[in-house]
C-alpha cells in the first residue's frame, strides 16, 4: 500500500501543476483525474476512484469529438469500479455505452472490442446471468482469434473466462476443456513459472473440486502454490489465495486440522500485504469460521463470521452480496447451536440485501430461500418450510440447466420434508427425482450418490 500512496501522491503533486498550466477542459487533465482514479480504486476506495473517472469522463466530453476512443475507456473504468461496487445495472450500462464508441472508433475485429465483450460477459457473470455472460465471452474469443497470435495470452485468457462459466452452470467436463486449452497456450507463451501458469492450475482444481476429485484438485492447487512461490514476493496476496484454495480442499476432504492450518497461513499474509479492513481479510475470517464450523466449534465460528461480517460493513456497499453471504453463514452457525429464531433473523437480512443487490432469478436467492426453509422445518412451521422451498426450487429451475447438482439438492430437501409430514409417497417422488438428475450432473464415484 505504501506505492499506492506514493503513486497518489505523485499524480495528484502532476494534477496540480497542470491545472496551473493547462486550459481547464485540457485532456491532460481528464489523463490526470483518470490515474488518480485507478490508484483509488487498486486500493479499494471505489466512491474516490468513481469521483475522479466522473470528472474526467467530463472533461473529455468537452475536449473530444463524441466517438473518441478515449471517451470508451472513460466508460470502460467507470464501468470497472461499479463492477466492484457490485452495482452491476450501472456496471453493464457504462461498458455498454464504451462498447457503442469503440464499435464506431475502431475496426471491427479490433483487441479493445474484445476487452469490451469481455467485461460486459464479466457484469453478467457476476449477476448469474451465464447465458448472456457465454455469449459474450465467446464473442470476445471470436475477435481475439483473428486479431491475436494463436497462442497470445488474452487467448488463454478468454478460454479461462468461459471455462468459468461453465463451471457456475455446472457443466464440469466443459470447464475443464477450457481450463486445459487455456493452460496449453500459457505454457507455451509465458515462462515455466509465470504467475498465470499459477492461476490456471488453481483454476483446474477449482473444477476437480466441485467434481469430488479431491487429490487431483489438491494436486493442482499445490503445482499452483509452488508456482507462485518462485515467482511472487513471500508475502503476495495471490500466495494467500492459493493457501486459502487448498484449506478448502483439506475442509472438503474432512481433513480439518491442516484446513485451519492452510488459512491461518493465507490470513498471516493478507494482514501484511493488504489494508486492515481490505475484503478479503473478510474472507480469511469467513473461512476459518467455516472450518471451526465443520469442527462443530461454533463459538469460534460466529466469532470469526462476526469478525468477517465487521470488516464487510466498513469495505463494502451496504447492500453488497457479500455482506448477504456474511449473514448467511453467522445465520448457518445460530441454526446448528438450535438458535432458530436468531437463524432467521439472519437469513432473513440476507435475503433482503440479495433481493435488493441480485437479479430476480440470481443462484444465491435460491440459497436463501432454502435455508429459510430448514429453519421453518425445524421449528415444526412445515407449510412455511414447503413454501420456501418450492420458491428455491422455482428459481433454481430458471437459474440453473436442467440437470445441474443443485436441483437434485432442492428436490431431496423437498422430500425429507414431505417425509417429516408424513407424506410419503411425495417424499419419494421427490427423491427420485433429485437422485435421476445426480446421476446425470455428477461422476458414478460422487460422494454425493
């Protein structure tokens, strides 16, 4: 942090000779406003970094004929800032306006047009719209193709972006053909121990993960770790993630001691590399909750949810979906102690903020409806439960491909429920139904089956 300081300290010292120097709709200026505004936004202040892209997007407007490429990239950042504001509406609304003048500024198979398709299919993704969010990528992958090499690094880029999504619907044979094609091309365009050869093989066992394929995700998360640690400094934030990515393979495997062991190392290095009340410090906390959960030491947990939950509230929005994640797991924990009125109360916060932050149809209200649920079964309110649940299951049919594990997991929550009512022969439809869409979404050697 203490670049970015010298960095703002720099720009703003050149800002002010300028404005001494320069007319005052000069386009150096609105250059000037822009560089103080990535520096805001590297550091996580979002509201500055938007302030000063707002005034020199003004500036431009007034020094630059309408379709200026220049005037895209004005729209572009303000678009990458409410990106990470999670303000997804404005978000699209700004790269799409940057995609218009690039599309009449620039040949039409230009890079910059990718870059544009890309962060319009990114604000989709973020949303959970993975249709649109495909489709755009893929129309970003069309362009490189022709503009690029064939083993430019933007190319394995957008092969990693669509394998992403492929992974959020659930279609992990895809993914990972993706992620592998992508991973090809880095090898052969960068050194053997690039950063990004790191992130691909932590990609790579990101989908093994939701695969079940524990030891070949924990495999690749560790080639991702010994990558990282020859080419980054000791303490880069990137090396906590790839120790935070195998904690969770270590939680899943139910090895939970060098899960806690793994994020206590990742928490270490964030608390050196990043700010105090920096979001992913929110997510370290979140996750040693989560292993102290799986342990059934719930006191810890809800401490270190709480802990999470702080940080969220004085780093992000108020309604960002992340602080609806944070009062989902603190709900999680008063659910497990049978604290169910305090369990509602949270999960109810949480889907109100998700509500208000996410489409109407988002993956994560699914969630919220579902857990809802849970809590009404066990305090014996089985209509509310039922009501819940068939919400959950109503927008995961329009969230998620047909055949996606979710619904398999709405359909057996369904069914225990009509089990609990005594109503067996639903129960039973039920279940059958969630095991047919598991043995078509999920490998025969699935935990799950």
């Amino acid at each position: 942090m203490g670049e970015c300081s010298k960095a703002l300290s720099s720009y703003e010292r050149s800002l002010e000779i300028q404005k001494i120097a320069l007319p005052p709709n000069h386009p150096d200026l609105a250059s000037s406003y822009n560089n103080i505004a990535m520096v805001y936004s590297h550091m996580g202040e979002c509201s500055k970094a938007l302030s000063s892209l707002e005034r020199s997007l003004e500036i431009f407007k007034i020094a630059l004929p309408p379709n200026h490429s220049s005037l895209a990239i004005s729209y572009n950042n303000i678009g990458m800032v409410y990106d990470k504001m999670g303000e997804y509406l404005k978000a699209l609304s700004s790269y799409e306006r940057s995609l218009e003048i690039r599309k009449i500024a620039l040949p039409p198979n230009h890079p910059s047009l990718a870059a544009s398709y890309n962060n319009i299919a990114s604000v989709y993704y973020n949303m959970g719209e993975y249709s649109k969010a495909l489709s755009s990528y893929e129309r970003s992958l069309e362009i490189l193709k022709i503009a690029l090499p064939p083993n430019h690094p933007l190319l394995a880029t957008s092969y990693n972006n669509i394998a992403s999504v492929y992974s959020h619907m659930g279609e992990y044979s895809k993914a990972l053909s993706s992620y592998e094609r992508s991973l090809e091309i880095l090898k052969i365009a960068l050194p053997p121990n690039h950063p990004l050869l790191s992130t691909s093989y932590n990609n790579i066992a990101m989908v093994y993960s939701h695969m079940g394929e524990y030891s070949k995700a924990l495999s690749s998360y560790e080639r991702s770790l010994e990558i990282g640690k020859i080419a980054l400094p000791p303490n880069h934030p990137s090396l906590a993630t790839s120790y935070n990515n195998i904690a969770m393979v270590y939680s899943k495997m139910g090895e939970y001691s060098k899960a806690l062991s793994s994020l206590e190392r990742s928490l270490e290095i964030r608390k050196i590399a990043l700010p105090q009340n920096h979001p992913d410090l929110a997510t370290s906390y979140n996750n040693i909750a989560s292993v102290y959960f799986h342990m059934g030491e719930y006191s810890k947990a809800l401490s270190s949810y709480e802990r999470s939950l702080e940080i969220g509230k004085i780093a992000l929005p108020q309604n960002h979906p992340d602080l609806a994640t944070s009062y989902n797991n603190i709900a999680s924990v008063y659910f497990h102690m049978g604290e169910y009125s305090k369990a509602l109360s949270s999960y109810e916060r949480s889907l109100e903020i998700r509500k208000i932050a996410l489409p109407p149809n988002h993956p994560s209200l699914t969630t919220s409806y579902n857990n809802i649920a849970m809590v009404y079964s066990k305090m014996g309110e089985y209509s509310r439960a039922l009501s819940s649940y068939e919400r959950s299951l109503e927008i995961g049919k329009i969230a998620f491909p047909p055949n996606h594990s979710s619904l398999a997991t709405f359909y057996n929550n369904i069914a225990m429920l009509y089990s609990q009512m005594g109503e067996y022969s639903k129960a039973l439809s039920s279940l059958e139904r969630s095991l047919e869409i598991l043995r078509k979404s999920v490998p025969s050697t699935h935990p799950h089956l």
